[in-house]
C-alpha cells in the first residue's frame, strides 16, 4: 500500500516571478532546482529546491529566446536547456546562463521538420527525441539537431499514435511514449522499434484517461500523469500497475489536469498541476 507522506507546493496563479499561468512541464538539475515550462505565461522559470524563484527565460514571440506556448524541457549533464517551442514548431537550446545557443526544426512534415512538438528528451549520449505531436511520431536527432530517424504514425495499433504528448528513455535507450488519445503508453527500442504497450481507456487501476506526461525512475518504473483523470500512477518496467495517487481537486494530493511529470533519485514526484498553475512534490511511501 503506497500513501502520500507530505506534499510541497509551489506557485500559485499569475505573471509575476514565481508564478504559474498553465504550467505545461518539469524538470530538474543535479542540484535539484526544478525549471517549470509556463504555456500560458510563454517562458520558463527555474526554482531552488526550496520553491524559490532564481531566474526566468523568454517571453511571446518568435524571435531567438522567444517562445509560443512553450510545453517541454529537457536538461544535459552540461546543463544546457532545450525547450519544446511548441507553436513555433522548433526546439531551441540555450546555456545555463540563458544564453540562446541554437535553435533547430520548422514547421512541416518532412524529416527535421515540426508541428506542434510537444516535448524534447534527451539520452545518455546526448541524442534528441522530439514528440512531434500533430504529425503523429517520435524524431530522433543527434545532439546538433541534425536528423537520424523517425517512427510512427496516425493509428490505432501497435507503433501508431493518435496525439503523442511525451516521451521518456531508459538506461538501455529504450523510448516510452504516452499517446494520449489513445490512451496507451508505447514502448520502443533505440531503433525506433515497437517493444510493448500498455493501459486501455478508463478510469480503473492501469486504465488511462489522456495520460499526458511520463517519467522513469532509476529502477525503470513508470510514472503517468493523466490529465482526465487527474492522477498519477506507477507502473513497473513491463507496464504491469503498482499504484496510483490524486484525484480531481485543490488540496494537496489533488490535481486539475496535471500534464508533466519528473522524479528525482529519491523517487519523490513533482507534477505540474496545470490547470491549479502550481507545482506539487509529492513524497511516496
């Protein structure tokens, strides 16, 4: 049996520093400060492990360093920043300094090219997988943004997506994707290969309704936000359910639309609660 053990909030509402407008995705550094891509606000802020706000990155636009409802972030070992730029169909990257270095992909549907990329990963030897949502397919690049390869496609089975929204690797270059319209997560070797899938719609235990954001653990469990149901839940490396927390509401534990999700090396979980335009830690035992 699994429970919440405390939960930590940060944000609340609004523009200012250190407030959220449709907080769309998490992630962490190996000090532990949390960057939180806004959707609504068109930037990313980073926080100390504490909540507190340390700095801020980009406005609405579509300059370099300018965004169009940004929804993904992904960090380096160099700590370099790259953002899903998603209504400007391209991947930006900067330095830790907020520094724009180079920006990478337009909108279409050939090779290298976007629309509306939900979210940008990374995996142990700095290759970049782009969920190219609305052309229905994963893109790896290599660390320059130049292509390698793609898989998938519109449909229902085993390799095709409907709405692809994010995408987690392994250890072992394995990708997990949640499709969220049809509420399954797809796994896939380096090869863009299908491996397995899991969940089915609805609203039981290892049922999904929109799962939106995934997040691995260093043991390879996991982790859904699904943003109808307005839920978490664990799974472990073969898609088999252990455990679930949330529900739809305000108070701690409780979400509105929750649509990413990271987890640090304690397995504690931090989940951007969208549409409460907060972050919540939860600690699970």
């Amino acid at each position: 049996m699994y429970k919440i053990v405390s939960v930590v909030k940060f944000g609340r509402k609004g523009s200012k520093d250190g407030e959220f407008q449709s907080p769309y995705a998490v992630d962490l550094d190996e000090q532990g400060n949390l960057y939180v891509v806004e959707q609504g606000n068109h930037r990313v802020q980073k926080l100390d492990p504490e909540g507190t706000f340390v700095m801020k990155l980009g406005k609405k636009g579509g300059d370099d360093g300018e965004f169009k409802n940004p929804c993904g972030i992904a960090l380096d070992r160099q700590r370099r920043i790259y953002i899903a730029d998603t209504c400007n169909h391209r991947i930006q990257v900067f330095d830790s300094q907020r520094n724009f270095l180079f920006k990478f992909g337009r909108k279409g549907s050939k090779d290298g090219e976007f629309k509306n990329p939900y979210s940008v990963d990374l995996d142990e030897q700095g290759n970049i997988y782009v969920t190219d949502t609305l052309n229905h397919r994963i893109q790896k690049l290599d660390s320059q943004g130049n292509f390698l390869l793609k898989f998938g496609e519109w449909g229902e089975g085993d390799g095709k997506f409907r709405v692809p929204s994010d995408a987690a690797i392994d250890e072992q270059g394995n990708i997990y994707v949640t499709s969220t319209r049809n509420s399954v997560v797809q796994k896939f070797d380096l090869k863009g290969r299908f491996l397995l899938r899991f969940g089915k719609y609805g609203s039981k235990e290892g049922e999904l309704n929109w799962p939106r954001g995934i997040a691995l653990d260093k043991q390879g469990n996991i982790y859904v936000a699904e943003a109808n149901n307005c839920r978490i839940q664990k799974f472990n490396p073969a898609g088999r359910f252990l455990f679930k927390i949330g529900k739809r509401g305000k108070a701690d534990g409780e979400f509105a639309a929750p649509f990413g999700i990271t987890v640090d090396i304690k397995r504690n979980i931090y989940v951007a609660d969208t549409l409460n335009h907060r972050i919540q830690k939860l600690i699970v035992q």
